[in-house]
C-alpha cells in the first residue's frame, strides 16, 4: 500500500468512527477552564463546533459536533484523538503546523512524527478548495484554546 492511499484510508476511517464527536452529550470535566467555538465554511456548508477544556496547561478535553464532508468530519477526529493530554504551547504549535502544511499548496511536506495522523491531510493542501474543510475543526480549536486560556488566566484563585 502507497503512502497516498494510507493516508486515503486513514481519512476514511476517521470520517466514520469521529473520535471525540458528540459534544452535546459529552460532560465538562469538573473545574476546567473551558472554551467553545462554531464555525461554517459558507462555500460547501460544513459546519462544526469545538469545545476545548484545559487544566494544569493541558488540554484535558476536546469534543465537537459537526456536519459536513468526510475530510472536514476525519479532521476533527483526527484533531481530538491527538489533542487530548497535551501541553497547550504544544498544541498550539501543532495546529500552527497543521496550517502551514495546508497552506503550502503541497510545497510542504507533512512530518508525521509531529501531526501524526493529520499528515494523512498533506495531500489536501493542493486542492484551495478542500483546505477550509480541514482547516475548520483546527481554526475552532484554535478559539476555543484561546477563551479556555483566557478565562483560566482571569480566574481568581481558590
């Protein structure tokens, strides 16, 4: 099997199985710092929204719901099967490089040692069209990092 079909195959599976979807039923973990951010991409109707829950500077929780086409629906699955446990600075640089890759318009390369399964996405970058589909989940986390921080930041202490 060649690289571009692993990486067809990974996209696939992720489509149907959406790790972390189910944001609605899906409770908050007691105490952390949370934000949440919906999105649309108003060219082909996907839509998603991303709840992230922080404590202690990691990402303790991402879960979403969304609609839209398979490589919208396996980044987001793609992206919360990863986040959960990391450190926030590590999550952030991971989406900064998630964003430069699809970017690129396929002039850079994807290094699975630091997006794992979304550089299964690289091959995405060279399709304009296709890169806000990836890009949505990512773009809502990116928000929701961001007011979870932010609020964590402001909270008084116990």
């Amino acid at each position: 099997m060649g690289l571009d079909q692993l990486y067809q195959q990974i996209i696939l599976e992720h489509a149907k199985l959406r790790h972390g979807s189910g944001l609605a039923t899906a409770a908050l973990p007691d105490g952390d710092a949370h934000g949440e951010s919906h999105q649309l991409n108003p060219v082909c109707g996907d839509e998603i929204t991303v709840r992230v829950a922080v404590k202690d500077g990691r990402v303790s929780q991402l879960r979403w719901d969304g609609n839209g086409c398979s490589i919208s629906m396996a980044s987001a699955s793609v992206l919360s099967e990863m986040a959960e446990g990391m450190e926030v600075a590590e999550f952030t640089g991971m989406i900064g490089t998630f964003r430069d890759v699809l970017r690129s318009r396929g002039t850079v390369a994807a290094d699975p040692e630091v997006l794992g399964d979304a550089a299964a996405f690289e091959g995405v970058s060279r399709f304009a069209a296709r890169v806000k589909c990836a890009m949505l989940s990512w773009v809502a986390a990116e928000d929701a990092l961001s007011q979870a921080t932010t609020s964590q930041a402001t909270k008084p202490e116990a």
